[in-house]
C-alpha cells in the first residue's frame, strides 16, 4: 500500500519555515496548481501548500499533461511570495529544482540530474517535474505579485502507461524497493524549497544559484540539444545567461538563448 501522509507530523517537521502553517491534503483533485492559482487570486497567505493523493488533470510545462496516480507520488504546489522582478522569475524553477535534487539525496541517496528549466532526470529518464506559474503587475520590471511552484515527483510508481514506459520512472524504480517515505520527501523537499527561497531572495546569491544549478546539471554546458524555438534548430549547449535562460551555440554558428524550455538531447 501506498505510505500515507501524517499532516500532524509534517507540520512539525515545518516549524520554523515559511510552509509550516498552512499544509492542505486532498485526496484527489484536478490540478494542485489551477486549485492554488484560484485561491492565491483570493488572498491566500504565503506559504500555502496544496497535496493530492491524486491528480486527474495534472499538468506540466506548456500545458502538458501529468501521470498523477493516486498514491504513487507526490503531488503539490506552493503558493510563495519572493522579493523578485517578473524578469527573474525563472530563477523560481531553478531554485526548486536544486531543493527537490537535494531533498531526494538526501532521502535516497540517489543522485539527480536537472534537465533545463524543470525535469527532474534519473538514470536518463523523467523522475519529477516543476510547473511555475506567476501573477504580477504589467511590465517585465514590475514585482511578482505571487508565484504558485508545481512540483510532481514519481515515488511508487512500478509501471506507467505505454507511451510513458521508455520516458519515464519513479524512485521504487531505480532503487528496486518501496522503502522511500512519501512524508520524509515531502519535509526533505519542503525544507529545501524554504531555503532556496530565502537564498534567492538575497540578490548577492543569484551568480551561486546559476553556477549550483550549472554544476547539478548534465544539461547545461557541452549538450548536443535540439530546441523546438525559433523555427526549430540543433546546437550545443553553452551555459546560462544572467537570469538563468540557457545558451546555445547552435549548428549555424550563431549563439542563441532558449526562452521557453522543450529542450531535449541528440545522441553523439
């Protein structure tokens, strides 16, 4: 059976982080995210976090959808309120992706490799994902208002659906045992999240952001890519600029900077 979730517990555990107080579980629900989007549009308090046991309407980067079985995984969203411009607000995904890389180590000890914006990797295939959706005033300079981080994490998992199978795999998986408590991920990578927050919230730690993110990443430098964008093209990529957008020197000798993610590798 799938571990259950102690929210007595894991507030607990919270204490003294900015999640600890408002820590909601679902048993199933169409999107964590559309369902805190709607609630932070409503004055929801920093800090809220919204778990399912099941998601019927997962979703990811540009509106793809999420395997979310009940369960198996762990399904939430946080509803934060940094201190950044809208122009930075990449950085939101980059800092969650480097807390849920720790959190898993810490817990699993298995090592992950970040996919650039938001792919959690293991063994060449997708653990986990991250799904960043903001509201702020018009304008690039303007604050964020709020920002709700989608997170889903494959735990339980021990088959997905066919167009999944060679994509796809889940912490039981790769450590062939079902041992990994959904709780103790779930405090690891909310503690995390806490503090990579608090990091980027001080502007002097955004270079060490960049180069953590850079060193946890298989995919950030010397990774022949193909990058749907801009009419399509093939490169190598060659770092990320200073808000966290990814360089490509792509095969036509210009260098260019991917905007929107669905970078994927080319063998060789």
């Amino acid at each position: 059976m799938p571990s259950q979730l102690n929210l007595a517990a894991i507030r607990s555990a919270l204490i003294g982080t900015r999640f600890a107080a408002h820590l909601h579980l679902f048993a199933s629900v169409s999107s964590t995210n559309s369902l805190l989007l709607a609630s932070a549009a409503e004055g929801a308090p920093e800090g809220t976090v919204f778990l399912a046991d099941e998601q019927t309407a997962g979703r990811g980067r540009s509106d793809h959808s999420w395997h979310s079985a009940s369960g198996e995984g762990l399904y939430l969203s946080a509803l934060v309120k940094p201190s950044l411009p809208l122009r930075d607000a990449l950085l939101l995904s980059l800092a969650t992706g480097l807390a849920a890389a720790h959190a898993i180590e810490e817990v699993t000890n298995l090592k992950i490799d970040l996919r650039w914006p938001n792919d959690l990797m293991l063994a060449g295939k997708k653990l986990g994902g991250i799904l960043v959706e903001t509201a702020s005033e018009t304008g690039a300079d303007a604050p964020l208002r709020y920002a709700v981080i989608g997170i889903g994490i494959n735990v339980h998992q021990r088959a997905f659906p066919p167009e999944l199978t060679a994509l796809a795999t889940s912490l039981d998986l790769e450590t062939d045992t079902r041992a990994t408590s959904r709780e103790a991920l779930l405090i690891a990578l909310l503690r995390a999240l806490d503090l990579e927050l608090t990091h980027l919230e001080n502007r002097s730690d955004q270079n060490a952001l960049l180069a953590r993110f850079a060193e946890r990443s298989s995919w950030v430098r010397g990774k022949r890519v193909h990058v749907p964008e801009q009419g399509s093209y093939t490169g190598t990529t060659a770092g990320l600029d200073s808000r966290g957008f990814l360089l490509v020197d792509a095969d036509d000798g210009s260098q260019r900077t991917v905007l929107s993610g669905g970078v994927r590798g080319l063998a060789g």
